[in-house]
C-alpha cells in the first residue's frame, strides 16, 4: 500500500511539473491544484502513521502493587493488565505465564486467559519453538497425580494430560514418561519412540539407543537428538556412540556399525566385535568368518584376515601388530602391510623405518623391504637404550649397534654398559673402558669399581671405597676423598668429606656452599635420630619404618558413625604409632561433636586419662588439637587430632613409659602426608 501511495505521489509531482507553464496564467485553478496534491501528502503521512500502530503491540512491562505483578505500556506507563498475579514471566509471542494463587496459566497481551490459572506446572521451551510443557493435577480438589501434557507456541494442546512426566535436555526432542517407562516425542507432538524404555534414555554425542515393544518383542534402534531414525527399531541390541560409532546387533546375532550420520560403516554385518578404548574417536576390533580386522568410523582400515592375538588395542604412531597362523607382522591403521607376517615377534615402534623381530627364538631387526639388518643371533635387542644405539645381548653379554646394523661395541661385556653425553662406559668386571659413539677407545681406568653416565662433563667413579671425578678423556680432575658424591648438576654437586664436610662443589673441586655440618638443623636432625632410630631418609622426605604389621585393624559402626577404621603399630616394643580416621554421618558443619566424640571415643578404647590438651598447628593449614594421653597401663602417648568436614583424622605417638620427645613428635608429625 505504501508503495503505491509514493507512485502516486511522483505521478502527482511529475504532472506538476508539466502543467506549471499552463495553469500559471490560471492562479486559481494552480492554487485549487496544489491544495489537492498536498492533501494527497498528508494522507500518506496518515496512513503510515495508522499502519505503524496497527502492526505492533505496545511494550509491556511489569508493575506491581500490593506484592502482586500486572503490566504497563513502557511508553504511556498506562496499566494494560492489573496487578492481580503473584508472578509473572516475560511475553512470548504476546503470551505470558503467570501465577495465580498457587497454579499457573497464560494470558494474552491484553489480560485475556488463554490457559486459565489452574495448572500444577508450566514452562516455554524456546528451543522447540517455544512449546510449553504444562502439568495439573488430575483431581484439582485433593491436588493429587500430576499429569503432564504439551502445547504448542499458540497454547494449542499437541501431546495428551497423559504421562507422569515430560522434559526437554537437548536437541529437538522431548522425553516423555508413563508409569516409569520413557519415550520420545518431537516438537510437533509426533510420537518417534513409544513409553516402554527402562531406564531412561540418554543421549552421548546426539545419540541415543531406544527400543519399541511390537507384540511383545523388544527391538532396538538409534536416534539423533533432532529426532532422526538413523537405525530402524529392528534389532535385538543396540548401543549408542561414546564418539564417532555405535553398533546394533540382529536377531542373527550379526553386527552393524553406524557413523554419526547414520550410515552403515564396513558396508556389510560382522560376526563379533570387540570394543577398543580411544581418547579420539571410537575403534573396533571387527570379526567376519573367522577373522579380524579394524574398524573406525571412515569404514574397515584393516580387513578381517587377521588372528585375534593381533594388538588392535595397541596403535602406536599409526602402526599395528597383526597376526595370522601365529606369525606376527605390522600394518598401518589404513591396511597397508609394513612388517609381513612371517615372524615370531614383531616390536611396537619402528627405529628409523626398521623393527625387531624374531625367529626361533632369537632377536635381528629388518627393514620394511624384508632386508635384514642386525641378524638373528642375539637374546634380546632393547631399541630405548640411550645415545641413539639399540642394546643387544648375546648368551651373558651385552653390546651396542647402531640402527644401520653396525656394531659399536661387540657383545663382550657382562655388565649393562652406560652412556651420556656420548660417552659410552663399559665394565667387563676386570676394567672400566670408555668409548665413543663409533666405538673408539678413550681411555681405560685402572683400579676403579665403579662409575656412573657423564654429568655436566664428569663422572662420579669408586676407588678403594672412595668417590671422585673424572672428565670425558678419562682423567681424574677431582679426587676419590668423598664418602659420599651426587652427580653434577648445573654446576655443582654435593659430596660429603667423612665428618669434616659436607655441602656443594664446582666442577673444579671447589667448595661453594657451606659446611652444612655446622648448620642447627643437622644438629637438631641428628639429636633427633639418634634419640629415635625409626626414622630413615628416601628422596629427601622423612618416613617412619614399621618393622611390624598392623597389630590392630577394626572397623567399628556405632549409631552416629559411619565407620572408625583404626591402624596401630608397634617398633621393637617400645615405641607406638597408631592412625585413625572417623567419619560422622548426619548433619554438617558439626565440628565441635565430632572432636569431643573422637577424643571421647579414644579415651575409651586406650582406657587413657587425658592429661593435656592444647590447639595445634600441622603445616600451617591442618589446625586441630594436641593432647597428652596415659593408658592405664603406663603408656604415654601425644596425640594429634584435627577435622575436615565430617571426617575426623588423628595420629598419635607413644612410648612404654614416658612422653616421647616433643622434637620427635612434631618431626613424626610433619612427615605424614594428609590425603
């Protein structure tokens, strides 16, 4: 209409144009000519005014008064819609859910009941084009067995007051339920999968595996979370895709695949299959006439010609062991053959394009054209030996050889040999040797015992019980006088001088660090040691050594207490260590409860008197208490206790006839880990 209104106006304008020159000699007739013209203008203007105002609603907003919601116009601030609701939600499609005196219904833009106020349960899916799922009591009177039905966005009912329940999770489906057996309904209100699934269906990825009940047979099938079919409901077994597959199973007990698109994958069934876990995607293990292949979602990489010994599960760097008639090979997960099947053993990785294998019980290695490149004489061949060089032993002795084949150190050596920083070291129990990467002597160390792989240039060598160092040539830059020496590293190393030093060298035997023999906390750790021998130092942490099992290991359940487990320990008689862990059922937040039930509980069990108690600090966030115990027949015992939720932990420390040192305790204390 609008559109005609301005071809009118241009004609008009055009037409003023061309009679201008004629009826200017006539001013009468020309004003009696414009008169009408602007008339026609603001007709125009009228009309577009008047057709703004009939194709949009006013804005409504809420108001309230006296605890109760209405709506307004937003620009008049008129009242369209009293405040007679105690809720209200926000318009949708010139409808609004609101509340009435404890039940929900909807009304129109202008107050006008669309659904009355008597519903149990009401609520606007906007992701099914904004359905509304609504729920009433079938006896409205004794508000007893909610029934649930569907509408749609015009509040037109298109699912029955029939199901015990009805919810949206994702997609464009509805879940809906009857006498707690599911099913699923699109948004239309079109039934896809009748109410007779147990549980719940759920869906992984955008699938799910449903099943009908056709006289009184189950079948099973898969559906998308938009609502499509993608497998019909006619097999015995289905389930669905943890990521990319999901298989079905026939009445004959034969197996399909389908991709997330809903094609079959392999292109015809399978006898059995075997699931194989995958961080990316979903793979198989697939049988058919009595042999295996390999499965993913693109199709069948690996044909079904395989023994079922092959290592499917196992895919490393593409690759794959494969067996038939018990002779090993290697594919790629696309088929292609890399090592034949022609060998007793095949090894996981490739080395440069070349694996070991084995026949008749000795090891070589062969490159992918069959060629043989380290022949079959050896025990075992270890490929993850240091510097790049593959390990061999023959009988008792060990050697090297490069994954050319070439040997670098003849299997002549009865010890494991070593190497760093290309640097080997060889122990043929009469010498130490050092030797190159091709082999080449370095050097032969006389009177030595022993040595560790080069570190920051050096190794530690033995001599005569002592420790030392020498660098890459073989020569001894720092001499055997330590007791004690760590490798370097970054620079320094710490090495111990019998009892007069103990800290950090450089690489020229140089003292960098201070004699930590001097320092209080050796002193102390010493003290402590030696007052309780239990203790032993490993990776720098202090543990304590039970020499004894558990003399102790109950569970006890009393009425306000899930369980009590309870450890005690006893070293040589006279030292007691014991753990335990309570955790309260019930209530929370109940600290206080459970410190006096726990405490009250351990005075009981040790028939102990509590001597002291005073707060207590472990690793400056465990905060509990200390107390001092005396069982009755003499033993002292301290103890620490502190909560954690409702879990109650406490350890003590006790000895046959007094207190044990308050340094040992809080040493024993501070070396437990708390999980």
């Amino acid at each position: 209409m609008e559109s005609k209104l301005l071809l009118i106006l241009f004609q008009s304008i055009n037409l003023i144009g061309k009679m201008t020159a004629k009826t200017i000699s006539n001013s009468k007739r020309f004003e009696k000519f414009l008169k009408c013209i602007i008339i026609l203008i603001l007709s125009f203007s009228n009309i577009e005014t008047s057709s703004q105002v009939l194709t949009s609603s006013p804005k409504l907003v809420r108001i309230y008064k006296n605890e109760h919601v209405g709506f307004a116009d937003s620009i008049t601030k008129k009242t369209v819609i009293p405040c007679k609701f105690d809720q209200a939600q926000e318009f949708i499609n010139n409808m609004v859910i609101v509340k009435k005196d404890n039940y929900y219904g909807i009304i129109d833009n202008k107050g006008k009941d669309v659904l009355k106020c008597e519903y149990q349960y009401i609520i606007n899916v906007k992701e099914l084009d904004n359905l509304y799922i609504v729920g009433k009591y079938t006896n409205i009177n004794k508000r007893t067995d909610t029934k649930y039905g569907a509408l749609d966005k015009y509040a037109k009912q298109i699912l029955p007051f029939e199901y015990s329940n009805i919810k949206y999770k994702e997609g464009k489906i509805l879940i809906i339920c009857k006498n707690n057996y599911f099913g699923l309904a699109n948004s239309k209100g079109e039934i896809i999968v009748p109410t007779v699934n147990s549980p719940e269906p759920y869906f992984l990825n955008g699938i799910a595996c449903v099943k009908t009940n056709v006289n009184s047979i189950e079948k099973y099938g898969l559906v998308k979370n938009t609502g499509e079919i993608i497998a019909p409901f006619e097999y015995k077994a289905a389930l669905q895709m943890v990521k990319t597959l999901a298989w079905v199973k026939t009445f004959q007990d034969k197996y399909y695949f389908y991709n997330t698109k809903g094609k079959i994958v392999g292109d015809s069934y399978f006898d059995d299959m075997k699931v194989i876990f995958n961080v990316r995607q979903d793979i198989y293990k697939a049988k058919k006439n009595g042999k295996w292949g390999f499965l993913n979602q693109y199709g069948l990489k690996i044909p079904c010609e395989y023994d079922e010994s092959s290592n499917f599960e196992n895919v490393v760097n593409g690759k794959v062991i494969v067996c038939k008639e018990k002779k090993y090979g290697m594919v790629d997960t696309t088929g292609k053959i890399i090592i034949p099947c022609e060998y007793g053993s095949v090894s996981e990785k490739l080395i440069s394009g070349r694996a070991i294998v084995s026949k008749s019980g000795k090891y070589g290695m062969v490159d992918t054209t069959k060629k043989l490149i380290i022949p079959f004489e050896y025990n075992l061949i270890l490929e993850n030996w240091t510097l790049g060089l593959i390990l061999v032993q023959k009988e008792k002795n060990y050697g090297l050889i490069d994954t050319t084949g070439k040997i670098i150190v003849p299997a002549n050596f009865s010890n494991f040999p070593m190497g760093s920083e290309g640097i080997i070291c060889l122990n043929d129990n009469k010498s130490i040797s050092l030797v190159d990467m091709q082999g080449k002597k370095i050097a032969t160390l006389e009177n030595v015992q022993d040595i560790t792989p080069f570190s920051n240039g050096l190794a530690i060598i033995k001599r005569n019980g002592l420790f030392g160092y020498i660098n890459s040539k073989g020569e001894e830059v720092i001499p055997c006088i330590y007791s004690k020496a760590d490798s370097f590293d970054k620079g320094t190393a710490e090495v111990t001088l019998g009892n007069e030093y103990t800290g950090k060298i450089n690489t020229l035997g140089a003292r960098v660090s201070a004699n930590l023999l001097d320092s209080k906390e050796y002193v102390r750790n010493q003290k402590i040691i030696s007052m309780f021998p239990y203790f032993y130092k490993a990776e720098y942490q202090y543990y304590i050594r039970l020499n004894a099992e558990p003399l102790l290991d109950t569970i006890l359940k009393t009425e306000t207490i899930n369980r009590r487990i309870v450890r005690t320990y006893t070293v040589e008689t006279k030292l007691f260590c014991f753990f335990e862990h309570v955790h309260y059922s019930g209530e929370k937040n109940i600290r206080d409860k459970i410190f006096e039930n726990h405490r009250d509980m351990v005075l009981k069990s040790y028939s102990a008197t509590l001597d002291n108690i005073k707060s207590f600090t472990l690793k400056e966030q465990y905060f509990g208490m200390k107390y001092k115990l005396t069982s009755k027949e003499g033993h002292k015992y301290i103890v620490f206790h502190f909560t954690k939720g409702n879990n109650s932990y406490l350890a003590g420390l006790g000895s046959t006839n007094k207190y044990p040192d308050e340094d040992v305790f809080d040493y024993f204390i501070n070396s437990l880990h708390v999980y």
